[in-house]
C-alpha cells in the first residue's frame, strides 16, 4: 500500500472565524453543522471547553460524529444517514434562525442555500485551508510510471483535484474507488473511469469497495 496525500490542511486565523466563534459561545446560533473530521480539531483547538458550543450540532459521517463525540463527550443532534451536504440539508427541519457553516475554503456553497431555503440564516465562515502538493512522492510517482499500482482510492472531491494537479493527468492509471458520490462525480469530470462507490461513504465502505474490484490474492 502506498500512502500519498493530495491535499493538505492548514489551519485559519481571521477575523470572521473568530467573531462566528464568539457568537458561538454566546448562544447566538440555533444549529452548527461539521462536515468533516477537521472542523471539529479546529473547535478543540480554538474553543476553551466543548460547553463553548451552545447550539445544536449537525454532522456528515461516522467519522466527524465519533470526533465530535470524542471532544465533546456529546452525541450529535442531527446525522444524516447518508454521508453527503445534500442528505444533511435534507435531513434539516424547516425552522428560523442562525446556522453557522464551518467549512473547508473549498467546500461548494450548495449547503448554505439549501438551509436558507428551508427558512434558517446560514453564516458559512472558512474553518480550515486545503492545499494542493506539487507533486506525489517519490515512490508514488515511480510505481504509477512502472504499472506496479492496481488501484487508486479518492476520500474526497479536493483529493482529486491534488492528484490531477501533482500528477498532471489522468490517463492510464488503475482502477479508481471513491468514498461517495460526489468524490465520483469529480473524479468522472477529470477523466478518471470510476470502478466503484463505497456504500456506507466510509473509510470502512471505501476498503470493502476496494475488495469488490480487485482480484483476490493468490494462495
């Protein structure tokens, strides 16, 4: 197995993260929604104590509900069943007031106007930067020239979008897994002939995808 980042996550300070914070502590939104394991180091790390978090929580994932649970020793109040921003706005209740959306700086913006059309005021406020490598590492880069690699698993849409950009195309390359839907759908815009979608959209549906197209090993 070869393990080659294509993004990496930079933490933010700026001003509208740390005023949505404050208004956080102080009680001033109704919901705060996580759609990734990161949003939540970001609130240990910028929070004085979970009780800071005076508002429901809304997650995506497994993942980002154990983190949270971990932190805050809290279970979410709302988890879709489906790992997507679109089964989260979904699965919203019609209501009034604040939202505050902390996000990737990449993330699309399709959440935010799916609340809003559900009656609440979403803030959506940077919580983390993603950056893309110039280049895969070494032995990444001489096992895809030497066919030595069988597949290539994306747990993201930004992933794919940092391996196309290290790697600079996307012909000739292995089978491709993604962790979900839109992860596929981004891979399929770059070029990339998708093998399978993990179901659950988790690390754990990942591998079990992952097994379902490759061939067994030899005895």
């Amino acid at each position: 197995m070869l393990v080659a980042p294509t993004i990496e996550i930079a933490p933010i300070r700026s001003a509208a993260l740390t005023a949505a914070l404050r208004e956080l502590t102080r009680g001033h939104y109704e919901w705060l929604t996580l759609t990734s394991r990161a949003t939540v180091d970001m609130l240990a790390d910028r929070l004085v104590s979970p009780r800071d978090v005076r508002a429901g929580v809304a997650v995506i994932g497994d993942g980002t509900a154990a983190a949270f649970r971990r932190w805050s020793g809290r279970d979410p109040d709302l988890q879709p069943g489906t790992f997507t921003t679109a089964a989260l706005a979904r699965s919203f209740p019609r209501g009034s007031g604040r939202v505050l959306c902390a996000r990737a700086d990449i993330a699309p913006p399709g959440l935010e106007s799916a609340l809003a059309a559900k009656g609440w005021s979403p803030d959506r406020v940077d919580a983390y930067r993603t950056r893309m490598p110039h280049r895969l590492p070494p032995e990444t880069r001489e096992a895809l020239r030497a066919g030595a690699v069988d597949a290539v698993t994306f747990t993201s849409a930004s992933t794919v979008r940092g391996f196309v950009g290290a790697l600079g195309v996307a012909r000739g390359l292995p089978k491709v897994v993604c962790i979900g839907p839109i992860t596929a759908a981004e891979a399929r815009t770059h070029g990339f002939s998708v093998s399978a979608v993990a179901r659950p959209h988790t690390i754990e549906g990942l591998i079990a995808a992952l097994e379902r197209v490759l061939p067994p090993a030899a005895p």
